[in-house]
C-alpha cells in the first residue's frame, strides 16, 4: 500500500509516515530503512506464491481455484478512517487482492473481537504515543491480550519476542534516559525487520508546557 497516498487521505499536510512506532518528534525514534511501496515487487512476489491471476486484472486465485481474499477489520463510524481503508481496497486490488472490510462498533472491534483476538486477518487502529510514552504496553509479550490477564494487555497485535520483552521491560525499570534511548532504538529495528505491524502515520500535535 502506498502510505503517503492514504496519509493524504487522511490530512493532507498534517500527518508523517515513518515506519517506527514513535513519530519522528519522539525522543526515542530512530530511523529505520524505509519499507518501499513496489507494486511491481508485490506482484512478483505473489506470482511466485502461486497466486495467479485467471485473466488481465482478475482477482488472484490459488492452485484450486479458491480467490485470493482477505478481510480488513475496524472501528465503523469514522468517516475519515473509511475512506483511507476503501483506498487499501483499490490499491490492493490493484495488484489482484481481494479484500472485504469489516467495520464494527468499537465497543464490539475492540473490547470482543481485538483484544479477544476473534479477527480473521488484518485490522486496523490508532495507538497514542506522547512525550511520556515508551510504547511498553504495547509490544511486550507479556502485554498480550488473554483469559489470564482478563484482556487487558494491550499488544493487540500479537508480537512475542521474547528479546523485545526482556528490554522493554528494563526500559520501564530504568531512569536512564540514555539507556533507554538504546533499548529501544533496538526495539524499533526489531520492529521494523519483523513487522508485527504496519505503521501508516503520526498526526502531528503541539505539546505546551
């Protein structure tokens, strides 16, 4: 997907794409090699996988015979989210992938089916990240959603990595802020050589103090 274009869609002006999980403004970003928007690579890559398609731009199909589908999960009621997901539609299919939204209140998205872990494939939030935050919460494996901790954890997106957990967990028992710069530039790598998730834009805000 091409993230600058959906970035526009979604404020013009007003948003970065990066490809960490810390805006660019944060004091722990790092930059990370850019993931490339390639059409023609995706194409490629899913040719190789044997998702064919029938005739010039059908949608891709298996070995069986069965489409290439995919569902895309999110909160409804956001006009402006909607339209951003409706252009990951067209570009998606633009390579020959089909993909169905699923848009749910976010008293249902969230509270049953994200943290719940009842979606089928892909989905699509916000996470807040200020000043402040160290994004802990969010990629510790120990943070992950479950019966145990009464789905409270706030890693929705899954990410075990036990090397990850080990330094997020030494950044929250630290005050060094150099050591903690450290951690968690490696942490962004990881984040970024392993993609548990995509990272589209950071709306950009003003701090007073």
């Amino acid at each position: 997907v091409d993230r600058r274009a959906l970035a526009d869609v979604a404020g013009a002006g007003t948003v970065d794409v990066d490809d960490s999980f810390f805006p660019p403004t944060h004091w722990a970003h790092v930059a990370v090699a850019p993931l490339p928007f390639d059409p023609a690579g995706a194409e490629r890559l899913l040719d190789e996988a044997g998702f064919k398609r029938p005739a010039p731009g059908a949608i891709r199909v298996d070995a069986s015979g069965a489409p290439l589908r995919f569902e895309l999960a999110a909160a409804s009621g956001q006009k402006e989210t909607e339209r951003v997901l409706q252009a990951m539609q067209a570009m998606w299919a633009a390579v020959g992938v089909d993909v169905a939204l699923d848009l749910k209140p976010d008293v249902v998205f969230f509270g049953e089916n994200a943290k719940k872990r009842k979606l089928k494939h892909l989905w699509f939030y916000a996470w807040t990240v200020d000043e402040s935050s160290m994004a802990t919460n969010l990629w510790r494996g120990d943070r992950i959603p479950d019966a145990q901790n009464g789905f409270t954890g706030q890693n929705l997106a899954g990410w075990q990595n036990d090397e990850v957990t080990r330094l997020l967990i030494d950044v929250d028992d630290t005050l060094d802020e150099g050591a903690r710069k450290e951690k968690l530039a490696t942490v962004q790598r990881r984040f970024r050589d392993e993609l548990p998730a995509l990272s589209f834009w950071f709306r950009r805000s003003a701090v007073v103090v």
